[in-house]
C-alpha cells in the first residue's frame, strides 16, 4: 500500500462505488450471456449487446497505407492484467521470435518476465492510446500476424478468463490481420480454422504461428475469410437495431426492460438485494466508506 501509487482504501472506495452504479441504474448492458448471468446478481435489467464493430471507423491497413517490405510483424494488444495470456505461451514466443526474422509489436504492455530471454532488438513497444485513437492506430502498426492467448480460466484465479469476449478476434478481422487463437470459449463462435488458425497447446501454438508467419498467400486469404465473417456477423449496422430497442424500453419504463432470460436461484437473488440494502445504506451515510463484499472466484465461478 502507498507503492507506486497504489491506495488500498482508495480502491476500496472505488468499487464501493462502482457496485453502488450497478444497484442503481435502469439498466445493465453487457456482451455475453456469461457476463449478463453474473450482472443480474446486482440488477435484474441486464441487456445483452453483442460486440461490433463499426466500419466507418475501423479501417483496414490495406485501405489506409501500402506495407513496407520488411520482417512479418507479429501483433499482440493487451493492458497489464493479461500477463497470465501472455505467459502461457511465453516461451514459444520467444523460441519463435529469436529464430526467425520477424518483429513482435506488444502494443499496451511489454511482459518481461513472461517474455524473458528474448531479443530486445526484435521487440517494438508501443504505449496504449485513448479509445477514439484506437483503432486507427492499431491499424497502422502495420501487424501482419495477430496472437490471441488465453490463460487457462479453471486455474486458480484465473476465472476472469472466463469472462472475456471475442473482441480481440473482431478488432483484428475488422483489420483484416490473420490471427492465431486459443481454443477457448469467447472465441469458439466465431474460429472455424479457415478464418483463424487455432491452437490448444503451446507447442501447437508454435506450429501455427510458424505456418502463418511463413505463409503470405495464406495470410491473405485467412484475413479475408475473417474479415468477411466479422462484416456478416458482427458489424454494427447490423446489429444496431439492438441499442435503439434497449434504450427505448428505458424511456417508455424499465421495468419493460427486456431481460436475460436465466432465472436466479433463491440464494443469488437474496445475495443480490442483500448487496442492493448494503449499497442504499453506504450511500444514505454519504460516508462512501462501506465497503460491499465481492463474490470470490469460487462464486464468480459458479455464478
């Protein structure tokens, strides 16, 4: 505590409220049933609106500026709470990355202890972005090979993994970038291995970062093949018919609010309106000092 500007108490205050926003909007939205099963142990209007992409904003490299001849670029975008990913298959990166003539651009974070022994001239770091800057400069990195790991999310405290979404494999599609996946659950919709190579083992992780990176032809017929599939499924045009009913079921009332249609048990919704009294209660004192517990990982698993 008070390390590198970290406030316990701060923290503490914060998430106070957070959950307390949680308890007391009209609505909930969200990207995935996973996530909307858990919110609704906080608000029972919970809305589920799927991620997309917005075209007009997302441009792929191709149609912003000519690819320099140089070593393929292998891409991975992440904040620091994805070391884990990154570890997971760290040692193969480094394997791969220092026998061959290739460049890995980490833009977010550069993991060094997952990352250790590999060759720092091989290595480009660029720092994270405000959100409108995003895509635009994620597709001038100019990466040829995106990477999508994934720690193993039943391993002790790793059950965020869990509840993550498909958005990186949209971001990079949308880009028109080929991508290595992990044979994960946010990305099993939408990998089919003509549109992704997909891997299950660091070891054939490897196998498939070499194919790819080795592979021009193919790593233009896979981008397009993703591209396609994220402009049929998942582009915002499409879907944004979605946003419009929610948002009008909160000006008619939302108690008309369509909701995710998995019953709570007995004991979630008693936790849930224990949390909601606690919530009134911190905010009634105006103290912003009660703190509302967390579900651990053992109840964010089974929730």
């Amino acid at each position: 505590d008070g390390e590198n500007g970290f406030d316990v108490e701060r923290n503490r205050e914060n998430r106070q409220r957070q959950l307390e926003i949680f308890h007391l909007v009209d609505m909930v939205t969200t990207t995935t049933p996973k996530l909307a099963t858990y919110f609704r142990t906080l608000n029972k209007n919970v809305v589920i609106l799927p991620n997309s992409i917005d075209f007009d904003i997302w441009k792929h490299q191709r149609g912003l500026f000519d690819r320099r001849p140089g070593p393929v670029r292998i891409g991975w975008h992440g904040g620091d709470n994805h070391f884990h990913d990154i570890q997971v298959v760290g040692a193969e990166i480094v394997r791969f990355v220092n026998a061959h003539d290739v460049r890995l651009v980490l833009f977010g974070a550069y993991y060094r202890g997952a990352l250790r022994g590999i060759d720092p001239n091989k290595v480009e770091e660029q720092e994270w972005t405000h959100v409108d800057a995003f895509p635009y400069k994620l597709a001038t990195l100019g990466i040829d090979v995106g990477i999508i790991p994934l720690a193993d999310p039943t391993a002790p405290y790793m059950a965020f993994g869990d509840y993550k979404s498909n958005i990186k494999f949209l971001e990079y599609s949308s880009l028109k970038i080929p991508s290595v996946v992990v044979n994960a659950a946010p990305y099993a919709d939408c990998v089919d291995g003509d549109n992704a190579l997909v891997y299950n083992t660091a070891e054939e992780f490897y196998a498939k970062l070499e194919r790819l990176c080795g592979d021009a032809e193919l790593r233009t017929a896979m981008a397009e093949r993703a591209y396609e599939f994220v402009r049929d499924k998942y582009d915002l045009d499409k879907n944004v018919d979605k946003w419009a009913e929610a948002y009008e079921t909160i000006a008619r009332g939302f108690g008309d609010a369509p909701t995710v249609e998995v019953p709570l048990e007995p004991e979630e919704e008693a936790d849930r309106d224990a949390r909601s009294n606690a919530a009134a209660e911190g905010s009634a004192a105006g103290t912003g000092s009660t703190v509302i517990p967390f579900p651990t990982t053992e109840e964010a698993i089974s929730a």
